[in-house]
C-alpha cells in the first residue's frame, strides 16, 4: 500500500502584522512537511474583507521568506489545488452551502444581533454556557418569507447533531473529547454570503488534501465545529496537532507589553533570522539531548510531533538574546557591520554613505563592541562612548575611583606617555599602560580602572586598547582633562 503523502498547510488571515506566534505555527508545519518530503501548502484566509489588506499578505510572505521558511503551493508559486485565496474561492463554498442546505444539515436563520445577545445573556445567568438555543430550526416556508418580508437578511447555520460524541486523536494532546450539545448550532455563513472561518477551513483543508493540521492551541474550541463539518460533508478529517500558548515571562499571554511581538520588529532590532527559527523552534519542542543550537537542516533533521509539549512555552527574550548573540559570533566583521550600520545611522553616529577610511574606523569599533552585543540595535547602547564627549560619571561608585591618591600620578604619566607616542594603536596603548603599572608600583586595576572612568564615566566597557586608538590622542586627552575637572 503506498503511503497518503503529507499534506501542511499555513493559512494566515493577513489582518496585521505577522505575530510571532503565527511564525511559530508555520514553522512546525514547515520542519514537519519537510522531514517528510510532504508539501508545505501557504493559504490566505482574507474573508475578513474590512480587516485584510494586500500590505498585511506581503509582510507575512517577506517574513516567511527572511525566515528561509518556503512554500510548496500557494501565492507566487501555484499549484493544482487553487485558487489560494478564500476570496477567490466562493462559487466553492456556495456549492457545499446549497448541498447542505438541501439535506437539511443547515438551515437559514434570521434571529437580529439584539435577539441573539438576550439570549446569550440569559444563558449566562443561568451559569451556562452561551449558545444558540435553535429558535430558526424548524421554521416553515411562510415564516420564512414573512421574515425576508420584514427586511431580514438571513445567515445559514449548521444544524449540530444531537447526543453526539466528538472524539479525536490529537498529534499533542492525545484524546480529545467533546459534546455535541455544548456546541450549538453555529453560523457558517454570514449574511453577507461570506462563509466564517470554521466552514471555509474544513472545506479548503479537503479540497486540498491536507492530511495534517498543525495550529495553536486557541483553535482547540473551533475543532468540533471542524468535525462535525467534515462528517456532514462526508470528507476524511486531517490529523490534528494542537500546539501550547506562548506566555510572556510573567506566565501571562504574550502582548506588546512583553516587548516585541511581531516578525517585522524582530527583523529591524537587527536579530538574524536563523536565530529567530531557532528560538522559535524551541518554543514548545524538546530536542533530544542537551545542544539547544540548530541550523534549519538540523531542526528538520531532529523535529518531531511526539516531543512537543502540552505545556505552554514562555517566550524568554532572554533567551532569544542568548542565541541571537551566538549566531552574531559567527558572523565576519564586515556583515556584522553591515547588519549595525543602520542602526548607528538612525542614532545619528555616522553617515548614511561612508568613505573607505570611514567604514575601516566603523569596523574597528563594532569590533570593539562585538562582545557587548546581541542584537544588532543593541549596539547604540554601547557605542555612545565614540562619539559623546561630553560625559558625566554613571554613578557615585565611578566618581570615587577618581578620588584615589593614586590617580593624579597615574593620570600624569598617562598624559606624558601618550603624547610621546609616534602611533596610536591598540599595541601601543596596551605596553603604554603596562609601563605605567611597572613605574608606579601599582596594580593593572590601579592603572586601568580610573583611565577608563576619566575616559567614559564608566566602570565596565570595551577594552581601553580599542577606546583610545578609536576616539585618537586629542579627544582622549580633552575628556581626561573635562572629567577630572569634576573632582
């Protein structure tokens, strides 16, 4: 017998940008259609007509893109199952509506929004849960045409089979069970002639032969709707894989006050996308053995269903930061410029367009500043003590060291020794300032210590032997004088 191939989908409503946790779902099902040799089908749920727009499709697409997440059928790239978008796929609804319609498994509804939410909060005082209680059910073809007569514009409903169980296996939460009768007839289509999301999907998924629906676990609710359709309809139910929430550190689900949350903003704080699919991929998925570092060709390698949690993951931009900042490590000097010169270029540091001799000083001070960095924006953080000469000390802590009864001596010798200095380079200022500590008798904190505060106002830092060649002999010596000023 040979086997069904593996059919993914990732079917985003293009309603905003593309939230983090999206990019999470279209990767499970990407690492999965892949490690199969399945196809990854990309669909566009834009029924939402007032909230779609062209510009939240492209942001996904890029986004999908920058993240080497690709596509086997979809926008761009067609396929056999088209169109790919839910707009361009109503005559197919309509169809499936009219079949149900004519077996009596749905049925048109005229109840107004008012009558609806009397009914909701009726149900609600009673402690139950809302749902609609059937009042169109069995309307007569008079009642019907008295009610279209008044004006009313129908919806269709499914008519929920009664005492049914809805049982199905979940790829991550196993046995999944529910009842019919706290489902309650629900819309399918609006009265606009839009189908919802719950009907359009199932028919998409079987039209498309999608043997797998990998999603977050918010749409655990909308299954037995799902189910239900795709036994009305008689289509064969894909597999099932309901992934965890992604909570912010505080356990809560993740929002902006957590910080960043789309793909874009990833992409402009100047975070590598290979990062971001590694971190993602460890958002919920164990990977066997200790390493928590993998290329894309590795997480396809070592993916799989059965070491997802049930267990909601937390987004950790700490940990994020973490391996962001091991990926920065292997990049070469000249593309981890290029990945930060935007960034010093919006702070107003340098030039848009640098000369030769310009971008050779930059890549001195990203240089300088590698370690410091986990992302390519942090570095405005840091970089501020090449260019701001006005400084003042960051604490009172900073301000003592220069009190010392060693410093004036140090600061003397320091001064003399760099203006007698024929070139000022990193060599030069690391045997300027050993010499120092041979001389005085003093120890490499006594020397080093108060010459980086009375340089940067600062305790810690980048290394004095890449400071001083950076900002050059005058600077340093005009800062010196400026800040021991203040003593």
């Amino acid at each position: 017998m040979v086997e069904k191939e593996m059919r993914l989908r990732f079917a985003p409503s293009p309603t905003g940008p593309f939230h983090i946790g999206g990019a999470r779902s279209a990767l499970f099902n990407w690492l999965l259609a892949r490690k199969h040799g399945g196809k990854l089908v990309l669909r566009i749920e834009d029924t939402d007509l007032e909230r779609s727009s062209k510009e939240s499709e492209e942001n996904i697409k890029a986004a999908l893109r920058w993240l080497g997440m690709d596509w086997d059928e979809g926008p761009e790239v067609g396929g056999p199952y088209g169109p790919y978008y839910q707009t361009q796929r109503l005559d197919i609804y309509r169809q499936y509506t009219e079949q149900l319609l004519a077996s009596g498994q749905a049925y048109h509804c005229y109840c107004t929004e008012e009558e609806l939410e009397t009914e909701r909060q009726a149900l609600l005082a009673k402690g139950e849960t809302p749902r609609y209680g059937g009042r169109c059910r069995n309307l007569s073809e008079e009642e019907k045409a008295a009610l279209e007569a008044a004006g009313r514009k129908p919806v269709v409903r499914f008519r929920v089979p009664e005492g049914q169980d809805i049982v199905f296996q979940d790829m991550v939460r196993e046995t999944v069970r529910f009842e019919s009768a706290g489902v309650g007839d629900f819309v399918i289509v609006k009265s606009d002639g839009i189908p919802v999301y719950n009907y359009a999907v199932v028919i998409d998924d079987m039209l498309m032969k999608i043997t797998h629906v990998i999603r977050a676990e918010e749409h655990l609710s909308n299954t037995p709707r799902q189910w239900l359709l795709y036994k009305a309809l008689g289509f064969e139910a894909p597999q099932f894989g309901h992934i965890s929430l992604i909570l912010g550190k505080d356990r809560s689900k993740m929002s902006k006050r957590h910080g960043a949350t789309s793909v874009e903003q990833y992409r402009q704080l100047g975070y590598l996308p290979e990062a971001i699919v590694n971190f993602l991929a460890l958002l919920g998925w164990a990977p066997p053995g200790e390493e928590e570092l993998f290329t894309s060709q590795e997480l396809i390698e070592k993916f799989s269903m059965d070491r997802v949690a049930k267990n909601p993951a937390v987004f950790d931009v700490d940990k994020l930061n973490y391996i962001n900042a091991c990926y920065l490590k292997k990049l070469t000097l000249a593309e981890l410029t290029d990945l930060v010169l935007p960034h010093l270029v919006k702070a107003g540091y340098v030039p848009e367009l640098l000369n030769e001799e310009q971008r050779a000083w930059v890549e001195q001070m990203v240089e300088a500043l590698r370690d410091y960095i986990s992302y390519g924006a942090e570095i405005v953080d840091h970089a501020g003590v090449f260019f701001q000469d006005e400084i003042d000390f960051e604490n009172e802590d900073a301000h003592e060291i220069l009190r010392d009864a060693d410093v004036p001596p140090v600061m003397d010798l320091f001064k003399t020794k760099l203006l007698a200095l024929e070139t000022v380079d990193a060599p030069a200022i690391k045997a300027l300032l050993k010499s120092i500590t041979k001389e005085l008798k003093l120890g490499g904190k006594k020397v080093f210590m108060p010459v980086r505060v009375a340089l940067t106002g600062c305790m810690h830092g980048p290394e004095l032997i890449h400071i001083v060649p950076l900002i050059g002999r005058e600077r340093t010596l005009a800062r010196m004088e400026r800040m021991l000023a203040k003593i």
